[in-house]
C-alpha cells in the first residue's frame, strides 16, 4: 500500500467522522431503556425461576456492552458533536460500565496510536509477548504469561480484575482532572450500588447484576481480544510500523450475525475504527460499504474467530501468531539444524 493509497484511505473517512445528535439520542433511547427494563425483568423474575433469570441477564448483558460502545465513541469524542457532551454522557456510562472515563480514554488514545507497534506495546493493550521474549523470560515472566493467556483466567477472572480492581485506581501520573474523575465514578459506583441494595435488597441485587456484570465483562474483554489477535494480524517495530496498515490489517473485520453487530455497537467493523476513530459507532457499516479496498481486510465471522483461543505468541519471523507447543517446535527444530551444522 503506497502513502498516497494511504491518505486516500483516510480521507474517505472525512464524510463519516460527524456526529449525528439524532441518531445518537435515539441510541441512546433504544439501549440504556431496554437495559433497564431487562435488569427490572430479571429482578422480578427471580420470584419465578432463577433460569429465568440468568436468560435475561444474558440479554441484558448484551445491552450493557451497547451502553460500553457508547461509553467508548465518547472517549473518542465522536458521539456528540460537544466535547462537554461527550464527557458528561462518559463519566455517566462509565459508572454503569465500571470504567472512569478521563482513565480509560487516555489508555484507549495510547492504544490506538501504537496499536500494532512492537516497541510500544503495554499501555492500552493486551499482554502479548514474540516468540524470543518468551524464550528469553524468566521462569516467573513465563509462568505469569501462561496464566494471563489461559481463556479460563482472562475471560473468567479478567472482568473481576479490570472492571472491579484495576479501573478504580489511578494510573502512574495521571493528572488532576483525570484522578479527580476516576474519585468521582467511584463514589457514584458506591452510591448506585447502595441505591439499589435499599430498592432490591443486597441479595437480589448480586442475583442479577453479579450475572449481567460476568457476561457483558467477559464478552467485552473477547471482543478487545480477537480484534487484533487472529492468524494474519499486524506488528512490526517502530521503523516499519505504519497507522494505517496497523489499523487496515491489524485490526479485524469481525463478521457478525446482524442481531449481535447490533449489540456491540458494529464495532466488528473494527478496521474503520482505528483507520478513523472520530467514526461514531453508528456510521461505521457506511464507511466500510463506501470502500471497496475496506471490505477486503481481514475478516473473521464468529465461528473462525474460535481459531483465536489458540494462539498464545507472536512469531517475528512468520509475521503470525502461534501456539506455545509450535515455539516449542520451532526452538528443536532450530537447535537440531544448528547441531547438524557443527558436526
């Protein structure tokens, strides 16, 4: 892809990157109300059947990873056309979602300047290591490594650590406005919780928000996941890497039934959020349809994206990600060739 290929790319986004008061407002409308309606379902359900229960609280774990998107298209600035709008709708979101707004946001802005880049991974990101880091960690490094890639842990007890620990603590040097916003979303955390236990009582309360709270967690860690980790990703160091080929072929095209792209916000369409990320999440389809070299990125549907869970490192030689058993193949492979060279 040439640099003038590039630019073009970019400013095709140009007509999509507006945000429409409209459009948003009714997003608004037709997720956070649903939301609610489902966590009320689901609370009265309870004196019904507990399976009853947990059905709705799937659904409505599929609405609060909507309510994430918008919180996320803030961050961004792109929901409304108001920077204050956007910080008011953001810390609110972010209370319902776990997620200080001024925190995430800066993390998020990191992430989508280095995406891709292999000298400026750990800010932002998912933990990835190459096949020689890890051969070169310590036995603690590997040991830690291997825990963090096992889907039990990350999909199991990822949500509980970001979103319950991690998101409530201010990050090395943040500065007063963003420490001052993550005191405030905690406070207001503490006090809907608080709210609720007095309307429901503690225990109906955990009954239904500790499911709600898992599905939407796990599932938004998944999608964060298999965006930029499938078989023909995109990483280089910092002298090769390129914005636009990281965001057009190191962010996927995650094909989604319609009723789920609907739930998470089409941010399946995740090339054009990092090739454009002032693209409001309900402008995304149009800008990937208007591009004919857009809809020949990578593209995974939610059966191959299974292929994901397997891979664990990147292979800087293969420029692909493989298992820990294929590194382990690799290095014999390797010592036996030089050893035949010595002989």
């Amino acid at each position: 892809m040439t640099i003038q290929q590039q630019k073009n790319l970019r400013k095709d986004m140009a007509p999509y990157e507006k945000a429409n008061t409209k459009q948003s407002v009714q997003q608004l409308i037709n997720t956070i109300l649903p939301f609610m309606a489902l966590w009320f379902l689901a609370y009265k359900s309870l004196a019904v059947s507990y399976a009853l229960t947990l059905l709705l609280a799937v659904v409505a774990g599929g609405f609060l990873v909507r309510i994430f998107i918008i919180f996320h298209d803030c961050c961004h600035y792109s929901f409304f056309k108001k920077r204050s709008h956007n910080k008011i709708l953001g810390t609110i979101t972010g209370v319902l979602t776990l997620f200080p707004f001024h925190q995430w946001g800066h993390d998020h802005s990191v992430h989508h300047a280095t995406s891709g880049n292999l000298d400026k991974r750990g800010v932002g990101d998912m933990w990835i290591l190459t096949v020689q880091e890890y051969k070169d960690a310590s036995l603690w490094t590997k040991l830690r490594y291997r825990l963090y890639r096992n889907p039990i842990i990350m999909f199991g007890l990822g949500p509980i650590y970001v979103f319950l620990l991690k998101n409530r603590f201010n990050r090395r040097g943040a500065k007063r406005a963003e420490r001052l916003n993550t005191y405030v979303t905690n406070v207001a955390i503490v006090g809907v919780v608080a709210l609720m236990c007095l309307l429901v009582g503690w225990k109906a309360f955990v009954l239904v928000q500790l499911p709600i709270f898992w599905i939407s967690g796990a599932a938004g860690i998944w999608l964060f996941y298999v965006q930029h980790q499938f078989e023909d990703s995109y990483f280089e160091e910092n002298d090769e890497w390129e914005y636009v080929k990281a965001a057009v072929e190191g962010s996927s095209f995650y094909k989604l039934p319609k009723a789920l792209q609907w739930l998470t916000g089409n941010i399946g369409y995740h090339h054009i959020h990092h090739l454009s990320p002032r693209v409001p999440n309900y402008h995304l389809e149009a800008a990937h349809n208007s591009s004919v070299p857009l809809q020949h990125v990578p593209t995974i549907t939610l059966k191959t994206s299974l292929t994901s869970l397997r891979f664990r490192l990147w292979d800087e030689g293969q420029k692909t990600f493989v298992r820990f058993k294929d590194a382990k193949v690799q290095r014999q492979q390797s010592f036996a060739t030089r050893t035949k060279a010595e002989l």
